[in-house]
C-alpha cells in the first residue's frame, strides 16, 4: 500500500516559529493564495529545505511537500493577512509561543545551508 503526498504550492508564505515547552521548537509555513485560500503546515524541520532555484521545497511533517516562490516570503491578501494575524494572535496560549520570523534569519540562526534540488 502507498501513501499519497500531497504536493502543496502557495503562492505566498510566511515562516513561523513555534516554542512548546512540552517538544522544543519548531516551524510551520503559513501559505495562502491569491484566492484568498490559506492553509497552516502541519510543521518542518527546516534542515530538510531544498534549494529549487526560484523555489524553495519543504517536507512537512505529515509527509506533504510544500513548494515556494523564494521572492513571495510575506506574500498574502487582506484576508489572509487577518487570518495570519489571529494565528499568531494565540502566543503563549497552553504556554506555546508563536513567532513570525524571516526564512533566512532562521537558516543562519541555526547554520543551515539549503540542500540542492
């Protein structure tokens, strides 16, 4: 049996940072279309960031791929900027923090260098 990935590509992104004293810290994509559809990763681990020349290709946690314009990082409409707004809205809900962070201020934070695709 095989399981299907999803293949997810935005065509903006926003980059948060989630601290859960119970796991560590981790990070989601937040994505949205120009529709105004939008949809929060199940979260990444950012070591795993593949370098598609003018995309960048994440594996989520639950197994879905998500593939990104490099030059959209903070591309999102009204409404899914209010969205956005009330997910980070929940920090320090259950003690979770939620950051919204740049892509590449993360990679260097933790030394990581985007794997070629």
């Amino acid at each position: 049996m095989s399981v299907k990935v999803e293949n997810v590509k935005p065509q903006g992104f926003v980059l948060l940072r989630y601290n859960d004293p119970k796991v560590g810290e981790y990070h989601k994509l937040f994505v949205s279309w120009r529709d105004d559809e939008w949809r929060l990763s199940s979260g990444c681990d950012l070591s795993k960031l593949k370098d598609l020349g003018q995309y960048w290709e994440l594996e989520q946690f639950s197994g879905s791929v998500y593939t990104f314009p490099k030059g959209e990082e903070d591309g999102y409409t009204f409404y899914t900027g209010r969205v956005l707004e009330n997910i980070i809205g929940q920090n320090g809900l259950e003690g979770v923090g939620i950051r919204r962070v740049k892509l590449a201020d993360e990679l260097n934070r933790h030394s990581i260098t985007p794997i070629k695709g």
